[in-house]
C-alpha cells in the first residue's frame, strides 16, 4: 500500500447549542481530467441554488426569519458581546443548521435565548432599508407576524408531528399544506390512485396543497410554478452540465431532470430516476431534487437536497482487490469444511467521493446513498447503493482530539497503536465484514435459512464481522499491501474490545438492555474471548484510579479465540442450531453491566460531545481564459461556518 503523505488539516469548525461542525477533504479532486472538474463545478452550482427551497418547505416564515437576523449580524452597531445578543448569534447558527426555525432532528421549535423586546430593540436600531419586510409590509407588522412564530411556543411547536389521533397536517408546521386537513388531504391523493396501476407514480410528491375558493387543489414545484425562480436557476447550470457531461447516458440523466423541472411531470421523473439508476459508468455523479418525504407528516411530500459526487478509485480498488481473493479467503478460513463454500464470490462495495452537500443533505448528512425511494422502480430495477467516503473519514478524524480515546483507552502504547493505523483499519473491517463475511459459508441442505429466527441478524452480523476480524489479523493482508505491516490488526482488535466491553454503552439509555443487533454482535464477540481467554489473560478488564480500561495482553491468542468463535457461529448457521443461537446472544449480548454502564455514561457525559454533527463544503473557484472559458478548478477548504451560510444567502438566494 502507498503511504499517503498525512496534510495537516483541520476537521473541526466550531460547535454551539447541541452541535458540531465539520469540514471534508475532497480526495483525488485536484487529479480529475478538466472537463470532469468543470462538469462538477456547474453540478455544484445547480445543488446550492436550490438552498432556499428547502428553508420555506421547512416552514413558511423560515426565509424571512433568516434573512432579519442575517441582517441583523451583519449591520447591528450595538454592543455585541453581550449575552443576548450572543443568543441571537446562536439561534442564527441553528435556524442555518436546521433550514429553518424547528432541530433537524428532534423537529421542535428553538427557544430562544433572548426576549422579544431585546430583538425588538435590535430590529429598531437598525436602518429600515436593511430590514426584509415583505411587499406593502411595514417593520411593525413584520414584528407581529413574525414574533409569535419566534417566541410562542403554542404556535408552530414542530415541524413534522407524528402524535397518533392528532391531525398531523394541521398540527405540522411544515410548508407542505395550507388551509388543508389530514382528511382532505388523503381523499384528495386516493382519488388520484389507480388501483390496477403497477407503475404508480409518487403522488404528491412535488407540490404543496392548498385550499382555493373551496377547493383542494396542487401548487406544483416547476418553473412558471412554486419555487420557479429557484428552479430556474438550477436548470440553467443543469443547461451547462448537460454540455459537460461524460457520456450520453449521463446526458440523458440531465436532460430528463431538466424536463422534469420544466414539466413536474412526475412520469418524467420515473423516467429520469430510471435513467440515473442505469447510470453506473460515469465517474462523477450527482442527486439534484425533491427525494426524502421524512419532513412531511404523511410521508409524500419531498423536500429538495442535492449531492454531487465521484467515484473514490482507491477505495473501489481496495474492495475489488478484496472480492477477487474471496475464494482463497474461504479456503483458509478457520471453518469446518462442510460449512465452506466451494465456489464463493466476493462482492465490491462502491464508494464515493462526495464534492459538494445541499438543501435537506446540509449541513447534516448522509454517509450513504440508497435510491431511488419509488417502491415499483426499486422492484422492477433495483436501486443504486453507495457509501460516501470522505464523510466517514471526516467524522473519525474529527473524533481524533475530542478527548475520547484520551479518557477510554488504557495506556500510551494503545493510543500510537490506533493514531497509526486506526484510519485503515477500520475500514478495512469494513470492507472484509461488507465484500466477504455476509457472503461465506453455507448452509447445509434442507436447513430452512430463517431457522435463528429473532437471533438470525445478531448471529449474522457476529459471522461478518467475525470474518474481518480473524483476517484483518493475517499476513495475506499485507501481502496484499492492504495493511502497511502485521501490527496494524492491533489498533482494530483494540478498538473493536473497547467498543463492544465499553464504550458503545455511551448510546445505551441507563438501565436498558442492548436491542440493535449490530450492537448485541458486538457485545457478543467481545465478551465471548473475554470470557474464553480469561485463564490466560489474553484481554482483561482492568481498574485504575476508579475507572474501568481494556487491556489487552496477548494479540496473537485473542485472533485464536476470534476464529475460533467464527467456526462456532458458522456451525450454528449452517445447521440452524437455534437453541445455540439463543443461548449465546442471551448469555453474552444483551444485558448490561450496570455499575459498568453508570460509569461509562459518566466518563462520557465529561466530555461534553455534541451530539449532532454538520460539515461545511469546500469552495469551488474557476479560473478562466480571456474567453471566459474554464482552465481549472481549484477548491479551497478555509472558509468558516457563517461565512459559508451568509455567502450562501448571498450568492444563491432566489426565492
Ligand atoms: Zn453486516
């Protein structure tokens, strides 16, 4: 494996309220062809238009409040450092971080942290000319219009409310519905089904509906309709992308999208998602419209996001290396043979690159791409599947320094271990668990597949994981050049104990039992070898100054006792050993250590973590010729969070 040279880079942003900010590296950009840059440039473009869309989709006064307190920011000459006027700062920070006025994620109102006369005061301090009243709207009827929305929290209180018995159209402040209830909202949809209809289309899926004049009728999402102007923007750089793009297919992608924003033919975005999901040979690629319902209460409405991205080359090498030694990976595995596959076939994971995050994907993300969501498409045609790279990579190195290894691992001699390998190690087990463990072994004939019944996923996920673990350990690895020598499985063997003994307890409600099958696998290899390996020490849990660390102190026996739980558990699948199952998830997965729990909530809470996390883009600069032609693309990786956010409002506002 080539050692990449570490550039010192700084993944951390800043943090307020309950979150933190990140920022990604884009790996492998600066090496792309020129019309590969350009055709990611102008796709970067059409995503950041569309930022204003999902602002007045979150709530219908979401823009308006945002740009008052941006103008706020900006011209307020008062005293700014008090803590009022900090508050404010902060509420900014988060209707940015949000989209709007309600938490990404819990869906409740902000409560601020000033009053309404000291924003009154604000607002009235500054010239009218920088304050964002509506047409024919004078500042005190913003106020009154807009305060209530701020500071009761009677009105609007969520976003999306999902209260059983409750009208949920009524009672959602979302911007999907106006003047509509729940009732007439899914009479007017099952009117426009058709039962017999194999292909549906996603109804409703890019509009807002209003009552008119007595009538229920659809605001569609299109030029020369709802959000025209922002649209417009957007498909004028999807204009120069289409000229830009790879191939044909991809062109053909652009083109249907295009139609589609033209149109809100919602045929035409069938066609369009059916054409993207075809396209699997184009570097670069990209998601631009109205795709998640998760923001409205009855699940058709889409709010608008976008992500560019391309293929990350070394890691699709990685797996593809990985898949095409599948079969001399089975043969050497520590399973009896009966339980082998003769004939095995690895799969390669696909992973990419993202370039540029926007609308409901900004700041907070994905680190995966499942699409597209119509049930019928996805049936007929599958679904693209990918893992984003970069991402991943940024949370791990920003969790580097936050002061958690510091307070969990035990010694010096662990935290170099993980400091030079962790990064590749973890993936790896990744990549093992994904491209190989899911795939190996067999089952005996006759044995039915779901005979491990509510044990099958714990024991399924133990076997993949298992697998990675026992050759992550092995000198074909570094044969391979996968791992740089055969010390790096330590940082993996390392980590992997302390997160099934310990740490994962952090997501664990006090006095809970674990419920996730992931989380029970681990607890289940973890305290299998402790437990196994006790009479020999091989790892131990170990007490000092009061606090709890694993210890591990013969690696060599620990991958012993690895593979030798991986032949057990691969027994018990291929047989359907039910009762086998059962006894080892219960005996080792599911409960908690209490006293160890409290102490491990404890540690945590220290630490003062956010719980939530965004990331701010990279800044993408053409450089031109006299022509006006793009000879480059150069990206930066220095601008900060609210100079983002107000450049944001700046440059790409359009509604
Ligand atoms: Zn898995």
């Amino acid at each position: 494996m080539k050692q990449q040279e570490e550039v010192p880079f700084d993944y951390t942003v800043e943090q307020f309220a309950d979150l933190q900010i990140l920022r990604y590296r884009v790996p492998g950009f600066d090496t792309l062809s020129l019309p590969r840059k350009r055709l990611i440039y102008y796709l970067t473009q059409a995503a950041l238009e569309g930022r204003d869309i999902l602002f007045d989709q979150n709530g219908k006064y979401n823009l308006q409040i945002r740009r008052l307190l941006e103008s706020i920011y900006i011209h307020y000459q008062g005293n700014r450092s008090t803590d009022e006027f900090r508050a404010i700062e902060t509420y900014l920070k988060r209707v940015w971080f949000s989209n709007g006025i309600h938490h990404h994620y819990a869906c409740d109102k902000f409560v601020p942290g000033f009053t309404a006369a000291y924003l009154s005061e604000v607002i009235h301090s500054l010239s009218s000319s920088c304050i964002p009243t509506e047409k024919d709207e004078t500042v005190e009827e913003m106020c009154k219009k807009l305060f209530p929305v701020i500071f009761d929290p009677s009105v609007m209180p969520k976003r999306v409310n999902q209260t059983d018995g409750e009208d949920l159209v009524l009672t959602s402040a979302a911007n999907y519905y106006e003047g509509v209830t729940q009732q007439e909202a899914e009479d007017f949809y099952a009117a426009l089904k058709k039962p017999d209809d194999t292909q549906p289309v996603m109804y409703g899926m890019n509009s807002r509906l209003i009552k008119e004049d007595g009538q229920v009728k659809e605001q569609v999402w299109k030029i020369g309709g709802m959000y025209g102007t922002a649209l417009e923007r957007i498909v004028w750089w999807l204009q120069k992308a289409e000229e830009a793009a790879e191939n044909d297919i991809q062109r053909k992608v652009i083109r249907l999208l295009i139609d589609f924003y033209r149109t809100g033919d919602l045929k035409t975005f069938d066609a369009y998602s059916i054409a993207w999901l075809k396209d699997t040979d184009s570097m670069v690629d990209f998601v631009n419209g109205f795709i998640e319902s998760y923001g409205d209460p009855l699940g058709m409405k889409a709010s608008w996001e976008s992500i560019v991205n391309f293929k990350d080359m070394d890691a699709t090498h990685r797996t593809e290396l990985i898949s095409s030694n599948a079969q001399w990976f089975e043969d050497h595995s520590p399973v009896a043979p009966q339980f082998k596959k003769e004939r095995v076939k690895g799969v390669s994971a696909k992973v990419i690159t993202a370039a540029i995050l926007a609308g409901d994907l900004y700041p907070s993300t994905a680190i995966g791409i499942n699409l597209p969501n119509s049930n019928w498409i996805r049936s007929v045609h599958g679904s693209k599947s990918v893992t984003i790279g970069n991402l991943t990579d940024a949370y791990n190195k920003a969790a580097r320094g936050n002061g958690f290894r510091e307070e969990f691992v035990y010694s010096s001699t662990e935290m170099t271990l993980l400091d030079k390998y962790a990064d590749i190690t973890d993936n790896l087990h990744t990549d093992l668990h994904e491209c190989l463990g899911h795939g190996s072994g067999k089952l005996l004939s006759g044995v039915d597949p779901d005979a491990l019944k509510a044990y099958g996923s714990t024991i399924e996920e133990a076997r993949a994981d298992l697998f990675g673990l026992y050759y992550l350990a092995d000198d074909k690895l570094v044969e391979l050049g996968l791992t740089p020598d055969n010390e790096a499985y330590k940082a993996e063997y390392y980590s992997y104990m302390m997160n099934g003994l310990m740490t994962q307890l952090v997501r664990i409600e006090p006095g809970c039992n674990i419920e996730e099958a992931h989380m029970r696998n681990r607890q289940l290899i973890a305290h299998w070898v402790l437990e196994q390996g006790h009479d020999e020490k091989v790892a131990e849990l170990v007490k000092r100054d009061g606090k709890t660390y694993v210890r591990i102190n013969d690696y060599t026996k620990l991958r012993g006792l690895f593979g030798r739980l991986l032949a057990e558990i691969q027994r018990i699948k291929s047989e359907g050993d039910y009762e086998s199952a059962r006894r080892l998830v219960e005996n080792y997965a599911v409960k908690v250590d209490q006293e160890l729990h409290t102490e491990v909530l404890a540690r945590y809470r220290a630490l003062h973590l956010a719980p939530y996390k965004g990331f701010v883009n990279p800044v993408y600069t053409p450089e031109t010729d006299a022509d006006g032609n793009i000879t480059d693309v150069k990206i930066s990786y220095t601008e900060g969070y609210a100079e983002q956010m107000l450049r944001y409002s700046r440059e790409y506002s359009n509604l």
